[in-house]
C-alpha cells in the first residue's frame, strides 16, 4: 500500500507539484500567480505533517473542524494564517476565536445568525477584525451549505453595515462532488459577485472567490478563482483519526 505524501515525508514535494500547477493555469489564463492564494487544507492530517509543508515556506492552512484547529494552532507557529473552511455551528463560534488568536479567516459564513455571532465574539475578546467569506450554495445540492444564489446580496449588505468587527473579503462555493457541472458552480459564483460589487459600491477586485479543491483548482483559477483549497494533493487521503463534529 502506497505511503500517502505526509507519511512518506513528501507534503513538501507535493505542495511545490501544487504550487507549480497552480503557476501554469494562471499562465494559461493571463493571470499573475501572486493573485491566487493556495490554502493548504489540512483536515485529518497530523501536526508533524502541517509542519512538513510549514517547514517549506508555506504559511496558509485551511481547517474544517473547530475541535481539530484549536487542538493544532497552539503547536504551530504564530505567523500561519488560518483559514477556518468548514460548516461553522453556532455553539462553536467562541471556542474558535478563543483558541485560535491568529484566525485571520472564517470562509464559511451563510447567515445572518452566524454573522453576528462571530461579530460579538470579536468586539468581546477584543482583537483586530476577522475577514470573512460569505459562503453560496452554487450546486443546489441539499448536503451542501451556503446561502442561495439569490440571497447573496441581502447577507453581505448585513455583514457589510451591521457587523462592524467583520471584514467582508469575498465569496466561497464548493463545486458538485462529481465535478461535472463545475464550471457552472463557479459561473454562478462569479455571478454573485458581480451583484454583490454593485450592490455596495466595489470593484470586482475588491471581492475574492474562493473556489477549487483538489480535483478542480486548476480549472477554477482559470475562471478566476483567487484562493484555493487544497488538501489531498498536498497531504494525500483524509486519515479521519478524530470523530467528525456532530
């Protein structure tokens, strides 16, 4: 059975494959690298293997599980910036910001609930404002969170006049997992931001996309992704040591 890149000690060459595929799309799309952020997206995976791809320059890491972040933050070193990508409950919202001082970003946020509940959180513990995606629902799927399509707008208007201690940054989707209808999930995203640009006055410059994983990135930076979330090219397969939050 094949030893997975971070049990074999290859994150680090498997994110420089990653780093170097992310290159040639935005080549192929006229786009300049440094416009794309690529998230390491590390769920399930043990410290020793973030500290790998750490150890080789790379400073992002994206989780899903607030029981697995506040667990890995404390070992790691101050300067990553970590992505919270995953389906964020209510009951969940403190104990994340408490345990993870250098948050810079939660991706996740498809409702006004949330919204104010992260707000509150960063006004009481007192640090600097957390940027935050609006996450959309560009598939349909029922198993998939976000906001619809047509509610984009009413969400970030909330975030953007009622939620003083959140930075609106952009928008997040997650293609269909067959990844056939794709292309679509992230048409429909660039969509949204257009409207959300309109909306309340920015440039499209100004509002991020977050879209791509491991099978899909590189097709996703040529329709203009700006940050990437990928894991299993990097880390190998999810390892699922810890139970998944209920």
């Amino acid at each position: 059975m094949a030893s997975s890149p971070a049990t074999d000690g290859g994150a680090a060459a498997s994110l420089n494959v990653v780093k170097e595929r992310v290159r040639q799309a935005a080549e192929r799309s006229g786009r300049d690298v440094k416009e794309i952020r690529l998230v390491a997206a590390s769920k399930t995976k043990k410290v020793s293997a973030l500290r790998q791809v750490y150890d080789a320059g790379h400073r992002c890491f994206g989780e899903n599980y607030v029981q697995e972040i506040v667990e890995k933050a404390p070992q790691l070193p101050e300067d990553i910036e970590w992505h919270f990508i995953g389906n964020l409950q209510s009951n969940k919202v403190k104990p994340l910001l408490a345990g993870v001082p250098n948050l810079a970003y939660v991706e996740t946020v498809d409702d006004e609930k949330i919204a104010n509940l992260l707000d509150r959180a960063v006004e009481k513990i007192g640090r600097k404002p957390l940027k935050v995606f609006v996450e959309v629902n560009t598939s349909g799927e029922t198993s998939k969170f976000g906001v619809e399509p047509p509610l984009c707008v009413d969400l970030v208007k909330h975030i953007v006049t009622k939620c003083p201690n959140l930075e609106f940054c952009g928008l997040m989707t997650i293609g269909m997992l067959d990844y056939s209808s794709t292309p679509e999930n992230f048409k429909t995203l660039s969509n949204c931001r257009s409207e959300v640009c309109t909306a309340i006055g920015i440039s499209e410059e100004q509002c991020e996309l977050s879209m791509g994983m491991t099978a899909d990135f590189e097709r996703a930076i040529e329709m203009g992704s700006t940050t990437v979330r990928v894991g299993t090219a990097i880390f190998g397969p999810r390892e699922y040591p810890l139970k998944e939050e209920q």
